[in-house]
C-alpha cells in the first residue's frame, strides 16, 4: 500500500499532565479547527502539498514546561488489519466497533500509565477516520516505551445489547501484550483488583533470534502430551530455579519431561487474564482465592505477561520473548508446545462483571444476547462468546494464525469446544453466508452442522497443518465427544475414554467390553466419522479433577479449602480409595494403591489413540482430595521436585519406563485402528475372550515389527488367578511389566540388576505356558525364542 497522504497529516505534541487526574483532551481534527485545551499554547502554519491546492493546516501543541515532548504526524491510517501494526515508518490504529458513535485513541507513557494517568487523547473523526465499522488512524513519531486504549461512547442500553461508557479506557482485542499490575497476585494501586490495562505499541526494535527454530511436525500418533501450568511446575521452593513460577522456570525443568518421555507440552491457559478476578480472603485456607488455573481470557494475542520475569519492563516486550524462548528451548528438545484457548467466554463475565475490552467495544457483536440483551451462559462463566459471528470468527482466526506465526505454537487444545459449533447472536443467512437461506430459522446458541468458525479453521492454510484438540463439550450440555465437527482434522479429549478407564480399573462390572474398545482407540466414537485411532486423546486425569494418586485414595471430593462448602467441583468422579478414605491407612491399602497407579498408567500407554499426563501424577502429586482447584496459588498446585527426588518416588521410574516402551514399540501407536491380523483378544484361556457382564479381566496379543510380539492383560477382579498363554511353538512368553511386583521388579528392564534372578522365578509357571496374576493387576509378557525348543 501506498504512503499515508501528506495532505492528511496533522502535527502535535503529547506531554506527561502535570497533575495526577485525567487530563483534558486536546481535540485534533484534520482540516477542522483545533479545540484549545486549559495551559495550551496553540500555533497553526499553512502548508501547501506539491500536486494538491488545498491548503492544510498542522497543528502543534504545547504545554507550558512541558515534562515531555515528543511530536507525532497524524493522517487517516487504513481499516486493516486490525490492531496496532508498524508500517510505512510510523503506527496504524485499526478498531471494530460497529455501533458505536464517537473514537478516541489513549496514549500512555509507562511512567504516565504506573500513575493511573493518560498522556494524550487522539479523538477520530467518524468522517475521516471511519471506514464501515472499522475506526482507524496512523501516527509516526517516537513510540518508545508507550502504551494505549481506546474510549468509546455510544448508546448506553442492555435491553439492546449496548455497554458504551465513554469515561471507560478500553483494551485492543489485537493488542499484542497487555500491561497492568507488575506481578502475579500483587494488587493494583488502592488495593484495585482491576487496575487501567493497556495494550504494547509494537517497535522495530522487536526481534528475536529464533536460531533456525522451525516446527517439528511429529505425525500425531506419536505424540506423548504432557499437561501443564506454567506457573504451578516451578512455583514450589524445591525447584530450586532462577525464576520460579515463570516461562524461563519452565525452561530450567525441560530435561525432566525428556527423561519422561513426553515430546509434546500442553500448556494451560497463557493468554493474558486477571488472576485477582475472584480474590477475596479464604479463612479456611489462610490465603487469598484467585483464579489460578487461567481460563478466563482477557486478551487473545498476549501472552500472560506475570508469567515472565521481565515482568512489564520494556512494556512487555521482553515477556513476550520469555515465552518464545520456552518454545524455543522445548522445541530444541524434540518437545512440541500445544496451548490450551479459551474461546467460549472472557473475563467479563454477566451484566456485572468489568467492562475491560470486548464489552465495552460493542457488547452486542462480541457475546451471544437474548433478545433483552441477557448473556447467554453455555459457558458457565457469565458470558459466551458469539465464535460464529463473522468479526469474532475473524479474530479468533487471527489469533491462532499470530500463534502460530509469530509464537512457532505447534498446535491448540481449545477448552470447552463446543460453545464453537453452536449459532451466533444475529443468527441467519444473510449475517453467515451473504443472502437469505430457505428455511433459515436458526436461534442464538442452535448446535450447527457446519459451523462457519469451525470451517475456517479447518481449512485456512497455516491452522490445517498445525493440532486441533477439542474439548468436545460445554456447561450448556452440549456433548460431542466422536460427533464433533472435525473435517478429519480435529482430535477431541476423550472423556469417554477416562470414564471407561476409571471404571474398569476400580473393578466395576460391566466394562470389559468398553474398556477393550478404548485400548483400540475408541473405533466406535471415531471409525464410522472417517477417523483415526490419533484422533483420540486419551487421558486419565486431567487439571479438572482428582489427581491419579487422589483417584485411588478418595471416594469423595474434599473441596472445603476453596471456601464454597464442598459444592463446587465434580460428584462423579468414578474414584475408590482402595478400602480406607484419605492418606493415613494400612500398609495393605497403601500398596493396593500403588498397584493401581501402575494399572492407570500402564493402560493409558498401552491405548492406541494419543496419551495425556497431568503435570504431578509422573510422582503420585496429591491434592488432598480437593478435584477443583482452580482457586489456589500454593502446594496444592505446585509441582513437588522435593517428592519428585524422593527415593519413595518408585512410580516415576515405572512412567518413565512405561512411555519408554511405548515409543520403542511399533504397535501401540498405529495410524489406523487394530484388525485381526495384528490384535488377538483372550480371556483366561487362549482365545476365548469373556465379554460377560460380570467380567473383569481383558487380555489381547498384539504383533509387533519390534518386539515380535505382546501379550497384555488386565485382571481387576478381587480374586487372583492363574492365566493361561497363547501357545506359540518355538518361542516362550517372558515377562516384562507386572503391577502387582515391588519396585524395581514390577518393570524388568534390561539393566536391572538381577533381572534374570526375577524372571526365573517364574519359571515353574511360563515352562507350562501360564502365568499367575494378582487380583488388580496388569501384566505384559514379550515374545522371545526358546532356545530349548
């Protein structure tokens, strides 16, 4: 595009106030008269631009011992793109706010913005700096070190949808790192919980040495995914890092998720929210309630700027290289870096929560409304954001497209995914597709077939080759766990799969069946669609919910700590103790618990589909029975590297190996769903699989390019038993992995000292093809030649 046009150009000058309180706008219009403010000193030349006969006048102001000065050049600017972009040696400012009547551009100086004051207004002119529903204008000048917002006003009405409140300073939903308090749960000035924000003005000074970094591009069926809170990994004492609780602390621990076998991240929500939403003092906790886990958005482009170091230095700048840095640094370690979105709502919650960006923008164009202007809550959050409405489908489009561009993310786990297939406010065919559709009588929140958003994504050209992960339902009840529009593209979470798991493994009858269908990858959730066993995630646990080490030690959730009498969080969670509630019990139980640890784990790596460990459970990281913490910034949520060493910490050795064998072998990560030819079923005889309701033990063989072959088996009755093995002439069965044995015995890897001591005490048993099973405990046997035969 060609440069601003010298005939719309405009000088003047912004100075730091001399007083604390807001100061009043200077009113700059091209080719209008300027608006004198109290102390200014006005001056106006005539130019005349070469090839223009119109006169222009330029305007330049100033203030009386002026604290600083700095002059900018004002024209026009362009609608697109959106947000605040560097071009043409100067700034373009680019907004949508349809409804809205009148414009006014905020700028900061960070020391200006740290005492609550503006540096300058910029008002726009709807007749100049307008185009459609877009206001926009170009400044050049020196932008070093400053920040801004916007002012809207407009029709203050919630029966119709509208929040405009001109005295209100507003973010840029494109505003590229968002700057308010220092650091994380500090509190604003006067103990304000929701101090001014402003958005990052970019600079050519913004460069980052990415060193050749490109994306790793594993093929999905290899992926061992690892979830976790950046702050909660390296927040705890015994990490014993630079930089606790920050991207750089992450980068510190890296080699840990090596050495577990993880090569893909999934980090919790990163994008910049308000951790004070909900502060408010917890007697029963002796600490302060925030919003720990993250998932209520305040920005979509920046990163959570209180997770770097740097802090609001360098107005974020400096954060936003922390974080790619950490993707950097992981992708160095073969790891991938997946990020979990929250695209279903925002941080402003109902008709009382803040107005900080969207909202006051144009209310009505951002969040589904019912025709009284009510917030449709699908969420469960206040608000739901409108995803299938052209401008919101837009910029959420935008934002992963700036993730993956500019951040090198190499995918997305997008929470509560459904909320995105459901029907925008102002619902209909000419608003979706540009004319009437025939029968076209859709309401606000209607699950569509085809969602516009959806599509999108699906087929723009830099998102379809990056992971898609859907949580494949929302709190409006709308579940979609194998239904969910995925155009052979989209993985879901599997909450089918950790229902099932959990089920069975706790020795529930009537699971056999289901359960062998989840080790398969779910074929009868995702087959018939045209999927592929990777198309599955399966997980156990996750950050909502028990813990594994609280899933075999409660039957009942112990949510008290968050300060809301135990009504929070899920009833449901298909948990046992093992025979005795909490952690003080019997040695018996403590074992049978551990034993379980290793059944979880150890069929989570045996599934085909893709597996997802929740950061803590590598070491048996227990909550106290608390599965909802969003609420709490301490040892419930932090990463324990003190039990993490802990010699007791027998169940990490068991994970490492386990994710060890799984990527070893060529069979548990298959491109398509087990047939016959490969996968044997098998009950307590060869063959002869129990599918029974009162059932509870499951055993297959598997052919393997690597190993030969497998033989697994799960028996999660309360008896034990003796088993009987596939009779293979020339080989012997040999074992491997069994649950129920001591650490280090219940995994015989190669250089475990006297390995061959412990294999031959099982000897008097595999010499006549059998093998005896504990009641709740899993096996897996390798095919080797027997050198006998």
């Amino acid at each position: 595009m060609s440069d601003p046009d010298p005939v719309a150009m405009t000088c003047f000058s912004i100075n730091s106030p001399p007083a604390l309180t807001l100061p009043q706008s200077v009113s700059l219009r091209i080719n209008k008269r300027l608006s004198h403010c109290h102390n200014i000193i006005p001056s106006t030349t005539k130019t005349r631009s070469a090839g223009n006969t119109a006169a222009l006048e330029t305007h330049t102001a100033l203030l009386n011992k002026p604290q600083f000065h700095t002059v900018f050049q004002l024209s026009r600017g362009y609608p697109s793109p959106f947000g605040a972009t560097l071009r043409d040696s100067g700034v373009n400012f680019a907004i949508y706010s349809l409804n809205s009547l009148s414009a006014t551009l905020c700028l900061f100086t960070l020391s200006d913005f740290l005492n609550n004051r503006v540096t300058e207004y910029v008002p726009l002119d709807p007749l100049i700096n307008r185009t459609g529903g877009v206001w926009h204008i170009f400044l050049k000048g020196d932008f070093s070190n400053m920040l801004y917002g916007y002012k809207f006003d407009g029709k203050f009405s919630p029966l119709d949808g509208h929040y405009f409140d001109s005295s209100r300073i507003l973010l840029d939903p494109y505003a590229k790192a968002v700057i308010s308090r220092e650091e994380f749960g500090a509190l604003g000035p006067d103990g304000n919980c929701w101090p001014q924000m402003a958005g990052m003005i970019p600079s050519n000074d913004d460069e980052f040495d990415w060193e050749g970094d490109l994306p790793l591009k594993y093929p999905q069926k290899d992926l061992v995914i690892y979830e976790m809170h950046v702050r909660g990994f390296t927040k705890h004492e015994s990490s014993d890092t630079k930089f606790p609780g920050t991207y750089l602390g992450v980068v510190e621990k890296l080699d840990h998720l090596k050495e577990l076998g993880v090569n893909c991240l999934e980090l919790m929500p990163c994008h910049e929210f308000n951790e004070l939403e909900y502060f408010s003092y917890n007697s029963i906790q002796g600490d302060y309630r925030v919003n720990f886990w993250g998932y209520s958005t305040i920005n979509y482009f920046s990163p959570m700027i209180r997770y770097s170091s740097a802090g609001i230095q360098n107005c974020g700048h400096d954060g936003i290289n922390e974080i790619k840095f950490l993707i950097k640094e992981a992708h160095k370690r073969g790891i991938e870096v997946v990020m979990d979105v929250v695209f279903n709502h925002t941080a402003e919650g109902n008709e009382n929560g803040p107005i900080v960006s969207f909202r006051g923008i144009d209310n009505s164009i951002y969040y589904m409304l019912a025709p009284k202007g009510e917030f449709y809550n699908y969420s469960g959050c206040g608000n739901t954001f409108n995803c299938n409405h052209p401008v919101v489908r837009q910029l959420i489009v935008d934002s992963l497209r700036y993730w993956v561009t500019e951040m090198h993310v190499d995918g997305f786990r997008f929470d509560l995914a459904s909320i995105m297939t459901r029907g925008s406010s102002l619902w209909d065919g000419a608003n979706v597709f540009g004319a009437p559709v025939e029968g076209d009588l859709l309401t606000t929140g209607t699950p569509l077939s085809s969602p516009p958003l959806i599509d999108l994504i699906s087929n723009d050209p830099i998102l379809c080759g990056v992971k898609l992960i859907a949580e494949a339902w929302d709190a409006g009840g709308l579940y979609q766990v194998g239904t969910f529009p995925h155009s052979g593209i989209w993985s879901e979470w599997n909450g089918k799969y950790r229902d099932t798991v959990r089920q069975f493994i706790k020795g529930t009858d009537g699971f056999a069946g289901a359960f062998a269908e989840s080790l398969c990858g779910s074929p009868n959730l995702y087959q018939g669609g045209g999927r592929k066993p990777w198309h599955s995630i399966n997980f156990v646990c996750a950050h909502d919910g028990f813990t594994l080490a609280d899933l075999v030690t409660y039957n009942n959730k112990n949510n008290l700590s968050n300060g809301e009498d135990n009504n929070d969080g899920e009833n449901h969670n298909n948990s046992w103790n093992c025979g005795q509630e909490g952690e003080f019990v019997s040695t018996p139980v403590k074992k049978l618990r551990k034993r379980q640890m290793r059944n979880f784990f150890l069929s989570l790596m045996v599934s085909q589909g893709v597996p997802m460990i929740y950061m803590g459970d590598e070491y048996g990281h227990t909550k106290g029975g608390n599965n909802n913490t969003y609420c709490h910034d301490n040892y419930l949520n932090y990463f324990r590297w003190d039990k993490r060493e802990e010699s007791s910490s027998d169940f990490f050795r068991f994970c490492r190996l386990m994710t060890k064998f799984r990527q070893e072998c060529e069979s548990l990560g298959l491109d398509d769903f087990p047939t016959s030819e490969r996968l044997q079923w098998h009950g307590h005889f060869p063959g002869r699989p129990d599918w029974s309701e009162t059932s509870r033990f499951v055993a297959f063989t598997m052919v393997d390019s690597v190993k030969g072959e497998i033989y697994i088996a799960f028996n999660m009755s309360h008896l034990p038993l003796t088993v009987s093995l596939p009779d293979r002439p020339g080989y012997k069965w040999e074992p491997l992995v069994d649950t129920s044995k001591p650490t280090p015995y219940d995994f015989l890897n190669p250089d475990l000292p006297g390995r061959d001591i412990a294999i031959q005490q099982y000897a008097q048993f595999l010499d006549t093809n059998m093998y005896p099973m504990l009641s709740y405990s899993s096996i897996i046997l390798l095919r080797t030649p027997d050198e006998n035969a």
